[in-house]
C-alpha cells in the first residue's frame, strides 16, 4: 500500500507535528509505505498561468523539474494525505501554488479510486475553510471520500495530548481500513457537475486544448457521466454535460460567427 504525503506547510510547526503522527501511526502497518514530500523542499517557483499544462501537457510546464516527482507520486499512490496550514483564514501560499501546478488534473482527472485525507490547522480560525477547499481538490481529481482533521490552538490548548493522539491514531487507522477495502464513496453532487462541465467542454467541436481532447477520448469514459458509481447523482451529471455541451456549442458558433464577420 503505497500513500503519499504531501506537507504544505515551510516550516516544522503544529501541521507537520500533526502529518508527522499521523504518518508514524501508518507505517506501524506491514504493508504500508510512506513517500513524503514537503513544498519547502521543492524550490517551486510560482505558477505563471501560461496555460502549457492545459494546451500541452504537464511536462511542458516550466516547472516541471520541481513538478514531476509530485506527479509522478499521485499516480502511483493508493492515498494521499494534503496537509496545509492557515494564513490570513486561507490556505497557505506555498501549498495553493503547488495545488496551481496540479490545476490540470481538474480538466484531466486521473486519481480515481484512490483515496484520501487532509489535514488543517490554525492559530485562530480558518481551518475548516481550508480542510474544505483540500478537499475539494481531492475530489475534483477523482478522490472521493477524504477523511479530514482540523485542530485550532484554543482546541490544542483545552484537549490532553493524550486525548489528541488518540483522535489522531482513530483518523489514520479510519484512512487506513479506507484503502485496504477499497471500499466505493460516493462522488459530491459538485464533483459530478465539474467532472461533466469540463467533459462537454473538453469534447466539444470547438474545444481548443489538444491535451484534454486526447485525454477524456483515450481515458475510455468520455461517453459516461461518471468513471465510478454514483448512484442518483449520475443523471445530475448527465443533464449538466448536456447542459454545458448545447452551451459550448452555441458560444462556439457564435464566436466563430463574429471572426467570419472581421474578415
């Protein structure tokens, strides 16, 4: 069972110590291996916003010296564990620029049935927040499911250490039991509707970016609401890649209308 960690924070604080628990707690399990990667390590520049990964590909990013170990670890991951920490009640900059890296695998989900967890922290407040939006990433890659922590200094402050580790070993073992049984979770109703919206945009006639094309035809579930179960959900899928196709096409036309009038 292989599970990477990705820890967000730059510096050995209240997250890592956290992360850190967590990833001892796993590796007393035989048949776990642990990879883990911290963004204070990866010299990552900030993203540009040139667009290359979507147009391209990801290994045509300008990054992607710093970018394709971390690539390389989510595909061949069975779990992953985001951790990030809270600035200003948002999630920190040097782990939203890594997740502004991964942006494309919103257009080309790839990590489904893997699973996951993150982990958040503040010093006030704002932990939540973040656990959410790590998690919504998770699941617009295709991860379902994830188990999260989040701990605040006044929590810290009024639990026993001993209460705590125990909350945290609960988690992990959850995590866990989560991977070996390779139990299904249903997809958010939200991780549906953008998994459609970008279908329908990405297969349209007038979709522009070769590398999404290529992707949502080769995967093998471009004609599939969802690649996994989802129950009643799925038809939701379904009206929203309808929806979101008769819109693509009418903005196509009508764009490729205005050029023909400029000419």
């Amino acid at each position: 069972m292989k599970i990477l960690i990705i820890h967000g924070s730059m510096r050995k604080g209240n997250t890592y110590a956290i992360t850190k628990g967590i990833v001892n707690f796993l590796l007393t399990k035989p048949d776990v291996e642990c990879t883990e990667i911290s963004v204070a390590d990866l010299e990552l520049s900030f993203c540009r916003s040139c667009h290359v990964c979507f147009s391209k590909g990801e290994e045509h990013c300008p990054h992607h010296t710093a970018m394709r170990g971390v690539q390389s670890a989510l595909m061949e991951c069975d779990g992953v564990i985001l951790s990030g920490t809270t600035y200003m009640w948002a999630l920190n900059a040097a782990m939203k620029n890594l997740l502004d890296h991964l942006a494309y695998g919103v257009h080309r989900p790839a990590l489904f049935g893997k699973k996951g967890m993150v982990i958040a922290t503040s010093a006030g407040n704002g932990e939540k927040a973040v656990a959410k939006y790590l998690k919504t990433a998770l699941g617009q890659w295709g991860i379902n499911g994830a188990i999260v922590i989040t701990q605040n200094t006044k929590e810290r402050q009024l639990q026993s250490s001993d209460k705590t580790a125990v909350k945290f070993d609960r988690a992990a073992e959850r995590f866990y039991q989560l991977i070996a049984s390779n139990r299904f979770i249903a997809p958010k109703l939200k991780s549906i509707a953008v998994h459609n919206a970008f279908r329908a945009m990405s297969l349209s006639d007038f979709a522009e970016n070769e590398c999404d094309i290529q992707f949502w035809q080769q995967q093998g579930f471009y004609d599939r609401a969802y690649p996994v179960k989802a129950g009643p959900k799925y038809v939701a899928g379904a009206l929203m890649y309808e929806a979101v196709k008769h819109l693509t096409i009418m903005l196509g036309r009508t764009y490729a209308k205005h050029l023909n009038t400029q000419k």
